[in-house]
C-alpha cells in the first residue's frame, strides 16, 4: 500500500490549535489519519486556497470517498494512482459530496461513471450544482456583474471580475442522479455510525459528518483551520444574513462536537481543539464588524469597505467573494439592528440606525 502511515505523530501547537501531522501527503500518497480513514491532497486552480482535501474510508469489502476535486488532469492522475496503491483491490462503492463547490465535486460524473455509482448529498447542494453547471443560479456571471455594481463597486473592479472570475462550468462534470442525503442521518462505514450534520453561511445545505464514538468529524469547508470559511451572501438571494446562519451553525458545532474530535478540514491539516478554533470565528466575525461600523459614517456600501475587508489589488475571481463576504457583514448588520438596506433599483446602500459607540461582541448569535 503507497500510504504514509503515522498513528501518533506529534502534534505542533499553532494560534491555539494541534496539529498531528507534520506534511501534507505528498502528491500520489494518501496519509492514514486514523484507522481506515485516508487523507488525500490535490491542487486547485485559485489564487491562496492551493489545494483540497479528500478523504478515503475503509467500508467493509470496499470503500467510501468523500469528495472529488477539480477537474484537471494531473488531479484526476492523481487520484487513479492513489485508488491503485491503496484501495487493497476492493472497489470505491460510495461517494459522499459535502457541497457543491467545483473543488469538491468537481469530478464527481468521472468518478461515479468509473465505479458505477451515483453521488450522495443533500438536496440543496445537487439542485445548486445542477444550476451553476450550466451558468445559472449563483454562477451566472452577468448578474454577478450587475448585483456588484448595485452594491457600489466601481466599473474598472467589476469588469476585472467578469474578465478573471474562473467559471463553474470549467470545472465540473456531474452524473446524471444522485441520492439525497439529509441532517441526522445516520451513514454506516465499515464498523462506524456517522452523523450526518447540516450547515449553512457558506454553501445552502453543506453536509459534515460525526462520529462521536471515535470522535472525528469530517468537516468540509464548514471549519477550516488557518483560513476562514468564505461565507457569502448571492444576487440571487440578496438579503440573505450569510453571516448569521454561519455563526449559528458554528454554534450546534460548539454544543454536539467532543472538545477532543479530530477535524478533517477540505483545506489545510487535520488538527484538534475545536472549541477554540470555533471562538476564534466568533471573535474574527465580530472584528470584521465592528471594522464596518468604524468605517462606514452615516450610509455605506459593500463596493467601499473590500479594500477595507481585505487587501486591495484582488484578482477578479477573488472581488467575487470580496464582495459576497462585504454584502454578508452588512447584512448581519441590519439582522443585528445597527443597519438598515436602503434599495432603489440602481443601487443597494446601508445606513446606520445605531448609536456611534455601540459595539459587535464575539457570539454565535
């Protein structure tokens, strides 16, 4: 088997996090996390995210997949040298998306054609992927265009993005059915019972997975250490409260997760304390915030506060989820009662009905 095996690495401390594992498998290996759970890393085409990772599981004569990539060649060479040096013979005979993001359903029409099998997941997240597939629903990029320049970007930023935002469609295959999965279920894998949690804030319907007997928790993009989530709110439901359904669902993480579980991020290394890290994006939420409230005077828009947010000279497809991200914060504003949405038909501003001093505190509400 071309695996790297390492039971009881020891753990490095970062910002209040362990961190077990030293490296990332290296290309064309998969690293044993724990007993039967395999841990894969492939390269993706966005500027800062760098890779994804994928998870095999063994199943009883087979195994379950967690996840697919993005199309590319090298990712899916990749991955047909890890199913011929780890699968031990026995077939894929599951796969299991966490939500529809290129990268990590990406391959998933090569991937069910090559074993025979239809995908896993959650209502939400097939209906989404089916639309934005075809360029439609949050990947139609003109209504992109149009909602950033509602929320005040000027025309030189909106036209980087329509000319450098990377298209859904480029990469991504679906299969043609899959079957749905839905909160509380309960997914059997080899001898465990995995948890099926829901959340929201960053994709509509995003699926984690808990085991609490062996207290690991395949988390998808719904916890992610180092980096935050991109939590973001669409022109296609533009008064959406991103922030607060993100928060909130960080919140029954808090309240069902074992403080010792393992967390199998989609980005990054595998690492413990989750409690901490779950703070710690109460605490970045509310930074965020109250860095609009400084910032915003009376009457803002999401176009004024990206270079605010985040650091000025974006690419294209990154003033995308810029943006998301600033129309989100000033949505969870007006939730929290510090702002009000004033919509015309050209334009979307918010305007502040709080008092100057009032501060966002850290909470999961």
């Amino acid at each position: 088997m071309d695996a790297q095996t390492n039971p009881k690495p020891p753990a490095a401390v970062i910002d209040g996090l362990e961190f077990p594992f030293s490296d990332y498998p290296a290309p064309g290996t998969a690293t044993e996390v724990a007993d039967g759970i395999f841990w894969i890393s492939t390269p993706v085409p966005f500027v800062g995210l760098k890779q994804v990772n994928l998870w095999l599981l063994r199943d009883g004569d087979g195994w379950t997949m967690i996840d697919c990539g993005y199309i590319r060649d090298d990712v899916r060479a990749q991955i047909t040298g890890i199913w011929d040096n780890v699968l031990e013979g026995r077939p894929v005979t599951r796969l299991i998306v966490t939500h529809f993001h290129p990268d990590h359903i990406g391959n998933s029409g090569w991937i069910c054609e090559r074993w025979g099998l239809r995908p896993r997941m959650t209502q939400g997240e097939w209906l989404t992927a089916n639309l934005a597939v075809m360029n439609r629903h949050t990947d139609h990029v003109q209504s992109r265009g149009s909602f950033y320049r509602r929320h005040g970007l000027d025309e030189a930023r909106v036209q980087r993005f329509l000319d450098g935002v990377v298209l859904y469609s480029d990469g991504v295959t679906l299969p043609p059915n899959y079957k749905r999965i839905r909160g509380d279920d309960l997914i059997p894998i080899g001898r465990d019972q995995w948890r099926v949690m829901i959340g929201e804030g960053h994709a509509p319907e995003h699926v984690s997975l808990y085991c609490p007997e062996r207290r690991i928790l395949v988390a998808g993009d719904q916890i992610l250490p180092s980096i935050t989530t991109n939590v973001s709110t669409w022109h296609v439901e533009p008064e959406l409260d991103a922030v607060g359904v993100f928060l909130k669902t960080c919140k029954t993480f808090l309240d069902v997760l074992h403080p010792d579980t393992l967390i199998l991020p989609s980005h990054r290394k595998p690492f413990r304390n989750v409690q901490h890290r779950l703070r710690q994006l109460a605490v970045h939420h509310a930074i965020r915030l109250n860095v609009i409230l400084d910032k915003a005077g009376a009457e803002t828009c999401a176009g004024d506060l990206i270079d605010v947010m985040f650091t000025p000279g974006l690419d294209g497809h990154q003033i995308g989820f810029a943006m998301g991200e600033a129309i989100a914060h000033l949505n969870h504003l007006v939730t929290l009662g510090h702002m009000r949405m004033i919509e015309t038909k050209a334009q979307i501003r918010y305007q502040r009905i709080s008092a100057k001093e009032k501060r966002v505190e850290p909470n999961f509400e």
